[in-house]
C-alpha cells in the first residue's frame, strides 16, 4: 500500500458559536478547521484535522502540504514508525513550526492502519476498556461572576458529566469566591478541577492551591508556565492537590518532569505529544515511571475520537475532557457525547470508527487544498 495524494478543507465555524450568550468582540474571527484526507493507492483514506481558535487554521492546512506532502506520497502508511521516526529528525529545523501538524497526520496513518487491518485503533493498541469517565470543561468566557460559575457548574453536572473543569483567569481574589461557589453548589460527590493556563505567579499559586486543598478540587492545572519548572516543583511539594502540568511540552521534554518530580500528573493528548505513535510512547513513559496521563481535549473533533481510542487502551487516564459543544462538528452518530453513565464509549468500527459528515463538511468549506502546493 502506498499515500498517493493528500487533500485539505479548510472548514469555517462562526465566532459566534464560541461566544454565545454573549455577543462576540467587534473584529473576532470565525474558527477555521483543517480537514485532511490521505489517499492510498488501494482506496483506503484517512482522516485527521487540526485545531484553529487562534487563526492558525489557514496556515497550518498549507503547512501539511508546503512541507510535508513530499514526505508522505510514496511512503506504506502501514509503516507508522518509521514515518513518525523522520518526522521526528525533521522536526529538528522546523524551528517556526511545532509537532502538532504531524502528529495530526499520525492520527489519519492509524485510521488507514486500522481500516487496512478492519479492527479499532483501540483494539489495535490492546483495548483496555469501552468507555472513559468525562467531565466537562466550562468555557472562560463564559464566566464573569461568581453566579456565572455556580450556573455552569450546575448544568454540567445536570447534563450527567462525572465533573467540570473551571478556566478561570482573574488571580486569588477573583476567582477564590468562584471556587468556594462552585464546591457549595455541587456538593462534595462531584469532581472539580481548576485550569489557571499558566497566567499566575507563583505566589497567587499558592494562594489559590491552599483553598483547594480544603475543597478537594482533584488537580490544579497549569498554574504557571510548563517552562517554570522550579517553580512547579514547589508547588507540587507544598500543596495536597495535585499539581497536573506539561501540556505544552514536546513528547521529548516529559522525562525531565519526571525524574525532577516537578509535577503530579501528566497532561498530554494526540495533537501536542506526536499522534497516536507518540502518545503509545507517552503513556508507556508514565507507566514505567509511575505517573497518571490525563488526555486533554484537542478541541477538533476526528482528534478527540483519536483520544478516546486512547483513553481506552490504558489505564493510567481516571477522565476524558469535553469542551464547546462547537468543537463536535462533521460527523455522524457524535460518538463524543457522553451517555447517560457519564462516559465517552470509544467507536468499534475500523481505524477511527467515525463516519464523517460530508454535507456538513461541503457547506463549510472555504477552500480546497490538493497535492503539493509549491
């Protein structure tokens, strides 16, 4: 089997999706979305797409054919490793681009590889499971006051998810009444958790992870920058809550948090830790080493499914997560909607096990990529 040709939509949704209630910023964006088919010689076709909030979307689908169509065509997309194994070394000078793209393009070699193979990836990988716990993350902007928190915690757990993660971005004074809320309203049977995104220093840190501890949030999420790893390790060392971090490190990095005891849990998902070759790496690191992954949503849908595959071939992963509804578009039978047990249940059809939804994706479309461009 052979990659004969690559094609790429690039797939529009509206800001507004994002933004409502509320209305979106004069000159916000609409979402573009990176849709991607390879091709193979025997009619197999894979797919994968990218992730695009940030205006990243147009660029990166040229990017997939700009720079790395000549390292496909020709290649057995059966040979998964050696194709991840020169990714890899050209990585090496892409200095203006990070892993993300080609660990998209892994995803769409495993959903030839499995459709090849007529089994899941799941299966493929030595299914350890059907289905993974999800909670759902609350939107930031969505939140401005406390009551804004206590409303989207309480429809969380009414819409049956297991837990809710809080974004909140305002530092201890702000958002130290939201988590106090948010506890009160769910009681203590619901899982909480708190993602910072690095904007705090370490001392609001602390702040704040002292008044989890007495609330029993179940992880404090990037509290400062992956980067800071001193100061994560103190953290980590002061605090009962886990401290759960990495999310924007290289797969190469996550030994060093590791072995320096920087951090509780891992954070890594296909589109930041090399695809589903690099997230088999990932999680056999954490395993040897004695370390939880918890998958972070990629925010695309056929990147989500990838995840759930992998949340369900091991057992190191207590959740899924589950943002905008907006990010669960182009396909049929939404296999990432949680069931009334709470839980995403990983698609057994072959490769992704997915059906894309082809007239939502047409309607969608602003352009069509084919080949090499250059």
């Amino acid at each position: 089997m052979k990659i004969v040709d690559i094609e790429t939509r690039r797939v529009k949704q509206s800001i507004d999706l994002w933004y409502a209630p509320h209305p979106a910023p004069a000159g916000a964006r609409d979402f573009e979305f990176p849709v991607t088919t390879i091709f193979t010689d025997e009619g197999i076709e894979g797919y994968t797409m990218d992730y695009g909030p940030l205006g990243q979307g147009r660029p990166s689908a040229y990017a997939v054919h700009d720079i790395y169509y000549h390292d496909l065509v020709g290649k057995n997309p059966l040979h998964t490793e050696a194709i991840w194994q020169a990714m890899r070394m050209k990585q090496r000078h892409l200095y203006n681009f990070r892993e993300t793209i080609w660990s998209n393009l892994d995803v769409a070699l495993w959903d030839i590889k499995g459709k090849a193979a007529g089994m899941s990836i799941c299966t493929m990988l030595g299914k350890y499971r059907d289905s993974v716990p999800t909670y759902s993350t609350c939107p930031p902007q969505t939140i401005r006051t406390v009551e804004d928190t206590v409303r989207e915690v309480t429809q969380k757990k009414a819409e049956g998810f297991v837990g809710a993660k809080l974004q909140l971005l305002g530092g201890p004074e702000k958002d130290i009444p939201s988590l106090i809320a948010a506890r009160e309203a769910v009681g203590p049977g619901f899982y909480l958790m708190l993602d910072s995104s690095a904007v705090l220093t370490f001392e609001e840190a602390l702040k704040i992870g002292y008044v989890l501890d007495e609330l029993k949030y179940e992880w404090f999420e990037e509290p400062v920058p992956d980067a800071q790893i001193v100061q994560l390790r103190k953290l980590a060392k002061a605090l009962r809550t886990p401290i759960l971090a990495a999310e924007t490190v290289g797969l190469m990095e996550l030994p060093h948090y590791m072995v320096d005891g920087a951090i509780d849990i891992i954070r890594a998902d296909v589109h930041h830790k090399g695809g589903i070759t690099g997230m088999i790496k990932a999680l056999g690191m954490c395993e040897m080493m004695g370390y939880s992954l918890e998958i972070h949503t990629a925010g695309s849908p056929l990147l989500d499914v990838a995840n759930l595959h992998m949340g369900c071939a091991t057992r190191l992963s207590r959740f899924l997560e589950s943002h905008h509804p907006m990010f669960r578009f182009g396909l049929k039978h939404d296999p990432l909607v949680i069931r009334e047990d709470g839980h995403q249940h990983v698609p057994d059809g072959p490769g992704l096990g997915v059906e894309l939804d082809w007239d939502w994706i047409d309607n969608h479309t602003v352009e069509i990529i084919r080949g090499n461009t250059l």
